[in-house]
C-alpha cells in the first residue's frame, strides 16, 4: 500500500508540471543565432567596419579599419547566418569580427 500511495504521489507531481533535472546549463551561444547576445571577451580579438563598395555586391564585402577590443570588453553580439561573421553595434555603427569560432567569448547573464 505504501509503495502504491509513493508511486501515484510521483505520478501526481510529474503531470503538475514538477520535474528534476540534472542537465547543465549550455555555456555558448549558437554559432548561427540571429538574436542579440549579451557577451565578454576572453582574449584579445580584432574588430573590422563592413564596408561594400559602391556598385559592388554584398559577396564582395571588404572589412577595413582593424582595431583590437581588449580582453574583458563586453559586447552585444550576434551572427546573422553561416555566410556572415560575428556582428556588433557601437555607437550605431556595425562591426565584425573574423572569427568562425565561438571561443574567443563567453556568455553574461
């Protein structure tokens, strides 16, 4: 009887919506997540201006005024899809980083 009364206890819980989980939380973002991140830095990256010239394609973008963001900078950060690098806004104006990995950062809650 009581391992009957412990068992519909347990499958009262678990349909109340009360459940255990041991899964951990993930420490990344998702290398092609479009939504805004905010992140810090973990080593020392270079940031470029997007620049396409006039008449040209987005595919022929060029990347000028290389400038390094310090180690411990926070940034809102996303990538937009698998053909573009990492993206963020300061002061109104985008910049990239080259880089296709996601080591370089790590998340802030």
């Amino acid at each position: 009887m009581k391992k009957a009364v412990t068992l519909l206890a347990l499958i009262c819980l678990t349909f109340a919506g009360f459940s255990f989980s041991t899964a951990q939380p993930v420490q990344a973002i998702s290398k092609y997540s479009e939504k805004w991140h905010t992140v810090k830095t973990t080593e020392k990256v270079y940031r470029y201006k997007p620049y396409v010239p006039k008449g040209d394609y987005m595919y022929q973008m060029k990347f000028i005024h290389k400038t390094p963001i310090k180690k411990g900078t926070y940034l809102r950060l996303r990538c937009p899809g698998t053909h573009y690098p990492w993206q963020f806004v300061i002061h109104g104006h985008y910049w990239t980083v080259l880089r296709n990995d996601a080591r370089w950062f790590k998340n802030v809650r």
